[in-house]
C-alpha cells in the first residue's frame, strides 16, 4: 500500500518530489510617467500615445494614484498598437477603484507592440490625472491619466536602464537627453524637474524606490543630480553622501550604478562663486570615484568660459541645456 502512494506521489509531484510550477511572467518597463500632482483632467476620456523602449507580445501597464489623497475611479482603459485594440480589465473588471496613495496592475493583455503605444483612460470628469510625461508624449496633450508605466511580455531587450535626475534629464519641450541614448536596453526616463539629490519631499535618496528600483528588470542606472540641492545651499559633501546612499540601494539590488558630472551653469540666478565650488567639489569627487564616469560637464561646457554652458549648447537661460547639448549627452552615454 505504501508503495502505491508513494507511486502516486511521485506522479503528481515530479520524480523531485517538488510540485512543477511554470516559470513566472517577467516583465519589462518600457516607459514611465513619474507620479506627480496635477488638476483636475477636462475631458471624460484622455488619450495619449506614449513612446516605448522596447517592443514585445504582451502589454500590462499600472495606474498610479500615489499623490492622491482620495481614491479615484477608472471606468474603462482601452490600449492600441498597430492598429489592434484591447480593452483592459482590473482583476477581470473593466473598471477599478484606486485607493489613496496606492497603484494598481491591469490584468496582461496579448497585443504585439513596437514602437508605441496609445493608451485610453475614461474616467468620471474633474479625476485629477497623476502624471509626469512631457517629453514621453507623442500626442497633443501634455499628459496621460493616472497611467504610471507600461510593462511588456515576450521581449527581447536585455533589460531597462533607467535615467535618473532633475529636470535636465526629464527634458522640455525639445526633448531629452535620455530620449536619444542609443542602447540594446529599454532606457527610460526617471527625471522630475527640480528634484534635488537629499533636498525636497522626495529626494532621488528615496524615490529610487519608487521610480527606478520597482522592477527585477532594471538593470542599469545613469544618475545626473545635485544643482539643485547646490543652488539651495546643500554642501558637496551632503550631495556627495546621497549619491552614494544611491549607488548602495542600487548596489543592493544588484544594479549596475553610474553617475554624470553636473553641468555649468554660470548666468543662472541662484549661481555664485561659493555654490560654483560645490559643484567643482562634486564634480572632482565623481571623477575620482567613478572610472566610467559620464562628463556632461566637459561635454557641454564652454571652452572659452569652462563654468559656462557653450553658447550653442544653451537653451537661454544658463542652466538647462537644449536639444543640441542633449544629443552631444546621448552620445556619452553607454549602457
């Protein structure tokens, strides 16, 4: 009789003796919309197309109400690529209610996408619509609704890089440095204009959680931080300790850590010498510390005036380059 069930067992469990388990779904960030405040959106239905990293056979994308403080309705999000439609369900509800402070999955959908992807989101009018994606969208608005990331299946990409920083690498209205880095990895864009390094309610010493570390797909990150906490009064070595408290949350979860030169900013109106040398400070400390150190500054700085941005480089107001410094940044970007 033992025999028997000992046969048995073996059957159902595998000669191992474990029970088999298919392999788990991995799935890859192919763009992102940092979550921020907004007003209230004027139409029932928003949609948007957003440009991806990386293609693949099947598509979830997640909802973020983190910055709400009330919970918000979704009624419907229908996605598109290539000319196919998909409805998207909330554990196989159409629509869902989104707590405060808190994001949701959709249920994974079967649709080869590419390139890009247009996203539908029909919600009660006045939701506010969490969103930071100004240089993601391809469409005539400025912004998605509640949509946070989009996820691929079935992907070929080695991984997502992402790019990390204040509003030099978030980008304007001409783009951005991180949009035109030329990689095998889906390289995204975790950029929040203002955002300082260890200043503000959510430095880049906390939000790598949220923003770059959320998925077991990262596997690089490219770091450009610390005008702003320098332009504020925060010290070199205050910068300095919260690049590295970055590079250890990184190193923690086993992701490769860069980091950029800050870059001039000579003219701009909270510039002045004592501030200049933190910068230098920071900047002399990322290039002896970091052997593959990206140089921003030596890349888009003025010759004749180093702690300047190069007049053709400038977009006017001496701290935020434009579209040209942005491609001279791409091309030193190796990830």
């Amino acid at each position: 009789m033992r025999v028997i069930i000992a046969l048995a067992l073996l059957l159902v469990c595998g000669a191992s003796g474990v029970p088999a388990r298919s392999e788990a779904i991995r799935w890859l960030p192919v763009w992102q919309a940092v979550p921020t405040l907004s007003a209230g959106v004027p139409d029932h239905v928003v949609r948007t197309t957003v440009d991806l990293a990386a293609g693949g056979t099947s598509v979830r994308v997640r909802l973020s109400n983190l910055m709400g403080i009330k919970p918000v309705r979704i009624e419907q999000v229908t996605v598109t690529a290539n000319g196919e439609s998909r409805q998207l369900t909330f554990g196989r509800s159409r629509g869902i209610t989104i707590r405060a402070r808190d994001e949701v999955y959709s249920d994974a959908v079967q649709l080869p996408v590419t390139k890009t992807l247009e996203i539908s989101t029909t919600t009660p009018d006045g939701t506010p619509c969490q969103a930071r994606a100004w240089n993601t969208i391809t469409s005539a608005r400025a912004y998605v609704c509640l949509v946070s990331a989009v996820e691929v299946a079935g992907f070929t990409a080695p991984g997502a890089a992402v790019m990390f920083g204040d509003s030099i690498t978030e980008g304007y209205a001409e783009g951005s440095w991180p949009s035109l880095v030329e990689s095998d990895y889906a390289v995204l864009n975790a950029g929040i204009g203002g955002n300082g390094v260890v200043l503000g309610a959510a430095p880049m010493v906390t939000r790598v959680y949220r923003d770059v570390l959320y998925s077991a797909e990262v596997r690089k990150v490219v770091m450009l931080g610390g005008i702003n906490d320098i332009q504020s009064g925060v010290s070199a070595e205050n910068v300095i300790a919260g690049i590295r408290t970055v590079q250890q949350r990184c190193r923690n979860e086993g992701v490769e850590f860069n980091v950029g030169t800050i870059t001039p900013w000579r003219g701009w109106v909270n510039w002045t010498e004592d501030r200049e040398r933190q910068r230098q400070q920071v900047n002399a400390w990322i290039r002896a510390t970091f052997p593959g150190h990206v140089d921003f500054d030596a890349a888009v700085r003025d010759p004749a005036d180093p702690l300047r941005l190069r007049p053709e480089f400038d977009s006017g107001d001496h701290l935020h380059p434009n579209a040209s410094a942005f491609g001279a940044m791409a091309r030193l970007v190796r990830v």
